[in-house]
C-alpha cells in the first residue's frame, strides 16, 4: 500500500515540475527562400515518380549505380558460398 501511495506522490511532483505557463506571443519563423520553396513544389507534384528520383538525372544515376553494386555484392557473396561449399581438390 506504501508502494502505491509513494509511487503516485512522485508522479504528482513530476507532474508539477514539468508543467509550465502557456506560451502568450507568436513564434515569428523566417519566410522561406524562394529556391526552397520551388524544390518543394517540385516534390509535390503527384505524378508517380518515387521521392528518391525527382532530383533529376544525377537522383537516377545514384540510384542506379546503388542497384548495381548491390547487385555484384550479391554475386560475390554467392560465388564466395559456392567455393566454401566446393574447395579445390589437392
């Protein structure tokens, strides 16, 4: 019974520390540049291209090259499985 009581005397003092007075005056942000707003109304733009390639020619060059090593690291790890499982004969 201790337990609980001690348990919600300390929920009740956190409770009041971490509370504090609501913030009255409005927070003034910096108005966006015209470039990124223009990137993002580029991002926008609903027309099926995944995210990651509506950079342009050099999102799709990465990208492209991403899949390509990705897949020579499969076959590396395929052919070094393939000799492990098979050595050489002496």
């Amino acid at each position: 019974m201790s337990l609980l009581k001690n348990t919600t005397l300390v929920a009740q003092a956190l409770r009041r520390v971490s509370t504090s007075s609501v913030r009255r005056e409005k927070i003034q942000y910096s108005p966006l540049s015209p470039k990124v707003k223009a990137a993002q109304e580029k991002f926008q733009i609903p027309d099926g291209t995944p995210v990651h390639l509506k950079g342009g020619f050099t999102d799709q060059v990465i990208y492209r090259t991403t899949v390509l090593l990705s897949f020579v690291g499969l076959a590396m790890v395929g052919q070094l499985i393939y000799t492990m499982s098979f050595p050489k004969k002496q």
